[in-house]
C-alpha cells in the first residue's frame, strides 16, 4: 500500500456541542483519541489541521502533529486543502485522507478501506459506506444515504446519489455514509477549485459538488458506521462505550 497522509481538520466551533473537539472521553480529548486511531493505521503521517491554538495545544501536548490554520474556512475540507500548501515536507506523497475530528472509536483498519476506490481508473474520491441496520437511521435527517449498488466481485461501487433522504426506494439495501474521504492531490485541487453546486447547497452535503461536476467517488464497505459525536446524547453514548 502506498503511504497517505491523513488529515483532521478541526475547530472549536460548534453549535450544537461546545468545545466539542476538547471534550473529555475516558480522560483524554476527543480530538487526542481520533488522532490516536488515525496514528494506529502506519499508513503515514498523521496531522490535525486546527483552527484554533488551544486545539494545537492540546494535540502538541499529547505527542501529536498539528498544523495551525485559518479558523474563518468554512469547511474541512477547506481546511485540509490549506494544510498542504504548509506542510512542504509531505509534498512527495499524493494520497490524502480526510478523517472527521469527531470520530473517536473509528477502527484504523476502516480509515484504509478509504483508499480502495483510488486503486480503480476513473475513480476521483474514495469514501466508506455501512449498512444501515434500523429504523433510525433509515430516517434520521442528520445520518446521510448513498445510492450505489454493488455486484458480487466488486470491492467498492460508484456513489451516484448522496441524501439526508431514504434512498433509494424499494425493497434492498440502503447505504449509511462515513464522512472520511482519500484523495489524490490532483482530485482534492479539482475538488476546492470547484463552485459550490445547487444540489450541494439543497442537501448541505458537499461531496454532491464532485458528482455534480463529473467526478467519480468510489465507495468501500465496512462492517458498522462509527459512532459520531454532534450532541450531549452522543458523547454519554461515547463515553459509556470508553468505561
């Protein structure tokens, strides 16, 4: 496997949970532990890509490599995008993963499945998808459905569609999205160069830019979607699993 170098991007702003890349699970940030996991995958290097000095702080404190950078971008994969213009030392890799900060149990072997779809030609992003296992989250607004099939020798499939939504209709499998997306240096620059798209701002979901605009993203499958963290409920859930 080629090396990657994973990315976190981070900040402290957050509307519905305060602080949350600082918040305590089992006696460390959440941003530490999500660092850890990454760190557990020897793919390559590891940074956090923080917005705010008391995240980089925090991630230096505890051994870990952080790169500062403008807390008014407005996405992470914004974010991510300015941290490779600063860190010159990883110009010789080409494969980036985007890893969310508030995914603290997400198993390193999942973060590699990440890059699967890259192996394939014409495949621009790499993403994960899980099944979705109950009503919830068949449901939920705030869990994202993709429409891909797969056929039986097939390590990944083309995403055609993202949705809050239920989709797609009718009787078979329905698709849980995890935000981690891997990228070589020539997607994610096409990716950011990009207008934001109609559908992309209907849906708040940006990865619907790429596909409006003809790119590719490639799904890999794991078992389970990782518990996420966005609200108090979220993070006692976290934490009991920690204990």
């Amino acid at each position: 496997m080629k090396p990657a170098l994973i990315l976190i991007p981070t900040r402290l702003a957050s509307t519905r949970l305060p602080r949350k890349p600082l918040v305590d699970i089992g006696g460390k940030p959440m941003i530490v532990r999500v660092m850890e996991q990454a760190l557990k995958t020897k793919i390559g290097p590891v940074v956090v890509a923080s917005g705010d000095r008391e995240i980089s702080e925090i991630v230096r404190e505890n051994g870990g490599r952080v790169i500062d950078t403008d807390p008014n971008l407005l996405s992470g994969s914004d974010r991510i995008y300015q941290a490779l213009f600063l860190l010159r030392e990883y110009d010789h890799i080409d494969t980036i993963i985007n890893v969310q900060g508030d995914l603290p149990l997400i198993d390193p072997s999942d973060i590699c499945k990440s890059l699967i779809p890259l192996k394939y030609s014409g495949i621009d992003i790499g993403t994960l998808i899980a099944p979705v296992k109950n009503e919830f989250e068949k449901t939920a607004f705030s869990v994202v459905k993709v429409a891909c099939s797969f056929s039986e020798d097939l390590l990944f499939a083309k995403a055609l569609y993202f949705s809050r939504a239920t989709i797609p209709w009718g009787k078979g499998p329905l698709w849980h999205h995890v935000g981690i997306y891997a990228y070589t240096r020539k997607s994610l620059n096409r990716f950011i160069n990009l207008p934001q798209s109609l559908l992309e701002k209907r849906e708040k979901l940006e990865q619907l830019r790429a596909l409006e605009a003809g790119m590719n993203i490639g799904c890999a499958v794991i078992d389970e979607a990782p518990l996420g963290i966005d609200t108090p409920d979220d993070l006692e859930r976290i934490r009991k699993r920690i204990i």
